[in-house]
C-alpha cells in the first residue's frame, strides 16, 4: 500500500492510503468466485481512467440503543377527502388499494374481500438487495393502510394513514416507532467504491427512514477474534470488504453507535474469548512474573548499592 496521493495505476483506500488497481482486481476477482451465483458478487468499471466498483454490501446492526424511525414518507398517497364526501370515502375503504396507493374502481357486482395480514403488507423489495432483517415495505418503510372488514371515520382512517406503516410484517405507530434492531441481524445497501463512510451510512439510514443523524454513528470492522477496528469518515467501505475478504465468519462490518463504540487491538482481542477464571490465571502468572521481576531488580540495586558504598570508603581512606 502506498501512503501518497494515488495515481490511475492506484485506487484510494483513504485520503493518505492506495493501493495497486492491478492488487484490488485480483482481491475482487477471489471475493466474486467466493459469492459465484449470488447477488453479492460486485461489478467494476473504468471512469476517465479510475476503477469504480459497485455492488451490494452487508452492514450488521450492533445498536445499543434504540433508533426512532419517520412516521411518513414523501410517497404518501394523496388525500382522498377534497375529492370525495365521507359516505363515498366509507364506501370506498371497503375497497382493496393498488399498490400505489390508488382505489380501484367498483365493478357492477362487489365483491367481499378478506382484510390482510401484517405479513402480507410488506411489499417487494428492490431488484437485487437482500434484507433478512428489517425488510421494507412498498415505500421505504411508507405508510400504508391495513384493511378492516368494517368501515372507518374519514378522521379515523387519515391518522391510520399517517402513524402506522410496516418493516418486517411488524406494524408501527407512533408509540412503537421507537425500537432497537436485533444485534448482529444482518442488511445491505447497493453501493459504489468512491462512497465514503459518512455517504454509506446516511444512505443507509435514508433506506429505513431513520431520523437519527449519521453523525451518531459510526462503521467498524468486526473480525473473528475480536478485533474491532473503526472505519473513518474518509475510508470507502466497499474497498474495506474486499480487503478484509469475502467472508463474514472472519470479518463483518457493523453499524454501532459513535460514543458507545470502541476499538479492541489484536493484542487485547486474543483474550476476548477466554472464560473469566482463565483470565484470573493469567493475572495470577502475571502478578508472580511481576513480583520476580521486582525481587531482581531489587537485588540487582542493592548490590550496586553495596559496590558504591565500598567504593567511596576506598576513597576516602586514600585521602
């Protein structure tokens, strides 16, 4: 890795670090066959001379506190209340919404229709991205409506509209909006390799509707061992995958809070593992290793001690 500016024949790691374009295209040509036949395999390109690589990328959720979600977005349907009159809007209700969001026009012979689950609320998600965890619905997580067998209050039904939408099958409002994802569920985000830490992460809360600001977060590579090593505002992500490997049983990247986030060298990660009474061994062999170190050096002063003294009397008795 080179720690000047980076040339064509260079790709930038950070803004001091590079390395070859010829290194990177060997490491991504092992992390495609690595994920050979899946969506998380990464395409490349050149732009005036520049290597860009683009592609899905795994974030895990290591969240200690909780997150508040947006109660609406700006796909929300527009108000049927100016057009229509509470008796048509009642009617209307009964009816099953397209998946804009649109009411569909009554036929000459209505049907009943059976009212939909929390399940089956959760609409598809973008073309290619995998999100075992905190799947959005149709909209980003946009507000939708869920279907009663009976007729709703106009007023009623707009604040059904404004507080209730879905991630997961599980319904929030705005007494649940506030929650913490399950620590180490696992989401992507369709990136590039000239994004930065601060541009994933906002994307990535823009993804869930999130309010909390990227600054309150931070990005860390989290290895096997325990190691832990925060990624700055000026690394690129996607390249840190690729150099870290392809796979996640050795090195994920995690989104943890900016203050309650830490990070573990290798040299303190190799005792993350042991058991408590291990580690009170290894204090005890340490604390006998320290007390004969302390009885050496004690000696070992006492007897140059003993050798000044003896000195300065030979002195003396010269005089």
């Amino acid at each position: 890795m080179k720690e000047d500016c980076a040339p064509s024949s260079h790709v930038p790691i950070s803004d001091s670090k590079s390395i070859l374009k010829s290194e990177l295209l060997n490491l991504l040509k092992t992390y495609n066959c690595y994920h050979e036949g899946k969506s998380f395999q990464l395409r490349h390109r050149e732009e005036e001379g520049a290597l860009v690589i683009e592609g899905l990328l795994n974030i895990a959720w290591g969240l200690r506190r909780p997150i508040r979600l947006q109660m609406q977005d700006d796909r929300e349907p527009a108000p049927l209340l100016g057009r229509l009159d509470a008796g048509q809007l009642s009617c209307r209700l009964k009816e099953p919404l397209l998946q804009g969001g649109t009411a569909q026009q009554p036929g000459p012979q209505p049907s009943e229709h059976r009212p939909e689950s929390a399940s089956d609320s959760s609409g598809p998600l973008e073309e290619g991205e995998e999100t075992p965890q905190l799947m959005r619905t149709k909209s980003d997580a946009a507000c939708v409506i869920q279907r009663r067998p009976r007729c709703r209050a106009p007023g009623e039904t707009q604040r059904t509209r404004r507080h209730r939408f879905s991630i997961n099958g599980h319904f929030y409002n705005h007494k649940t909006s506030v929650f913490t994802p399950a620590y180490g569920s696992v989401t992507n985000v369709r990136v590039n390799s000239t994004m930065t830490t601060l541009q994933v992460l906002s994307l990535l809360l823009s993804k869930f509707r999130v309010e909390n600001g990227p600054s309150e977060f931070a990005l860390y590579v989290v290895h096997e061992s325990g190691e832990r090593t925060k990624l700055k505002d000026c690394e690129y992500p996607l390249i840190s995958r690729i150099l870290h490997g392809p796979s996640e049983k050795i090195a994920r990247i995690f989104l943890m809070e900016a203050d309650l986030g830490e990070e573990v060298p290798h040299d303190v990660a190799q005792y993350i593992k042991f058991e408590m009474p291990v580690l009170d061994s290894f204090i005890e062999k340490l604390k006998e290793e320290e007390q004969r170190e302390i009885i050496k050096l004690t000696m070992k002063f006492q007897a140059l001690r003993l050798t000044m003294l003896q000195r300065l009397e030979q002195l003396v008795e010269a005089k």
